[in-house]
C-alpha cells in the first residue's frame, strides 16, 4: 500500500490541523510526518501531511470524502502517491552542466522522474540525450520562427504528458502566454548576480568588482523575466586570487545542485506559491533517501 502526501493550503483559521488530522484518523491513515507554516504577513496557512493508509483507503477514496472537510477552509488541497515518478521535459541550450547533473543523478535514482525529453535550440548535447535513450527534439528559434516553436513546445508538452519543465540553461525568453500557461511547472536556473550583473558575461563583471560570494538561484517562471518565486538558492566564495575562468566552474557547481535541489522539492510537494514567494517545507526527518524510496 503506497504511503501518500496531502498538500494544503488555505486562509489562515483555527480548526485546520485538526480538521485534517481527524479526516485521516476516521480513515484509518497513520500521520508519518507533518509540517505546517501560517504566514501572518497575508493570513495563509500551508500545510504537508505524509501519512500511510492502513485499512485500505487509498488516494481516489480519499479525494471523494476530503471536500467535505476542505471547503469550511476554503482550501487549495490535493493528494499526492508518494515516490510517483513526475513526467519531465528538459530544456537545454550550449550551456551542458545542468543537463549532466541531472542526467547523472536520474541515472542513479537520486532524482525519481521520468525524463520525457529533452528541447534545444542546438543541436550540441544530441548525442548525449540519445544515447541515455531519451527523445531528442531539436527546436529551433529565431525572432521570426519563435511563435512556431512555441507552439511545437506545447504541443510537445502534451503529448509527452509532461508534468513539469525545466529550464537547464535554456537561454531563450519563453512567452507571457506560455509562461501564463505552465504557472507553476516550469523551473529556471540562473546565476545570482541579477539584477546587478547583466549581459553575456556576467562572471567577468563580478571578476571585476571584487566580488566575494557567488551563487544560483533556482525559481518558478513568470512573464517577469528571472524574478519568479525563488525556490532554491546557494553561495561559494571566491577570492582575489582567483580567475573569471574559476568563477565560471564554481559558478556551473553551485547552478547544478541549486537546481536539483529545487526539482527534488518540487516532485516531492515541498514547494507551495505564496504570491510572488514560496514556503519551501524541508525533507521528511528519514531525508531525500526516505522521499526517492516513497
């Protein structure tokens, strides 16, 4: 009997956690462990309930009777099978560090998804992609071409069934529209200079001031260009003694755990949007091997 994940989240009011934990113990679940936080700046509460049903309910049994619970709270809820295996698309450009890390850590069971895919621009990682047996599919863009593969982007996302997309050093600008479309399933990663440093080279320009700590930020898209709500974010230091050329590998490191950290919270139904921010709850007590095993 899968082990499941209940997500909640709601205008802030007494009765909640009671509420929920009385509607799993009529049904027979055992709590495993649970995380709950109210934010007092807007009045919302968000709560994750891992739990084992052990006199046979299940998920779709569960969803039929939750309702009735769910809506004195005006809740936004939904149950989740733990260790299922979330449907991923991977976006990459020339840039292959990301894509790697990724690879490598689905390879050996670290990041519990099923890779649908992967989108380029270019044709650089092909042989990469199509020999881990993945499907390929080369995307083209241009100013004049872009609403075109936009539209194969998305008719991409369907067929595949894609439940999440993510931007591995994907270096075109996705539409209002597509981003407006996927809210909430697409994750980007960038360095954490922005706003500050801009351009093609922003490593060089941080080189040049002197900078001291450099980072990567992992975020959920919006039609605001890299100024999502942040989900994962990390530093290393740097020193004078060390060369643009060392910021760019240093850089590439943190970029790639930042960014598998945040797929791995967000398979896991640890992430909640919280307007422009998020409430990121941390692994379960047994840690990401307990989450990958389900």
């Amino acid at each position: 009997m899968s082990d499941l994940v209940l997500t909640v989240a709601c205008p802030s009011r007494r009765g909640i956690v009671a509420a929920v934990a009385g509607f799993l113990a009529r049904h027979g679940c055992n709590i495993t462990d649970s995380v709950q936080f109210d934010d007092q700046d807007n009045g919302r509460f968000f709560m994750r309930v891992g739990f084992r049903p052990e006199t046979g309910a299940d998920a779709d049994s569960l969803r039929a009777g939750f309702d009735e619970v769910a809506q004195p709270f005006d809740m936004d809820w939904a149950f989740h099978v733990q260790g299922h295996r979330v449907r991923v698309l991977l976006m990459v450009s020339n840039f292959g560090h990301c894509l790697n890390d990724i690879l490598y850590r689905w390879r050996i069971g670290a990041l519990p998804i099923d890779i649908v895919g992967v989108v380029s621009n270019h044709l650089t990682y092909q042989k990469i992609v199509v020999n881990a047996d993945i499907p390929f599919h080369h995307i083209r863009v241009t100013a004049a071409t872009k609403p075109e593969a936009e539209a194969r982007l998305m008719a991409l996302v369907e067929e595949s069934g894609a439940e999440l997309v993510v931007l591995a050093r994907y270096m075109q600008v996705l539409s209002d529209a597509f981003c407006a479309r996927m809210a909430g399933r697409i994750i980007n990663i960038h360095h954490s200079f922005l706003p500050s440093f801009k351009g093609a080279n922003p490593y060089k320009q941080a080189y040049q001031r002197g900078v001291k700590l450099i980072g990567a930020t992992a975020h959920y898209v919006t039609a605001d260009l890299d100024e999502g709500p942040i989900i994962e974010q990390d530093t290393t230091r740097v020193t004078h003694a060390q060369s643009p050329e060392d910021y760019v590998s240093l850089g590439r490191d943190v970029e790639a755990q930042v960014l598998s950290r945040a797929i791995h919270a967000h398979i896991n139904h640890r992430v909640f949007l919280n307007g422009n921010k998020t409430v990121v709850f941390p692994a379960s007590p047994g840690g990401y091997a307990s989450e990958r095993m389900g």
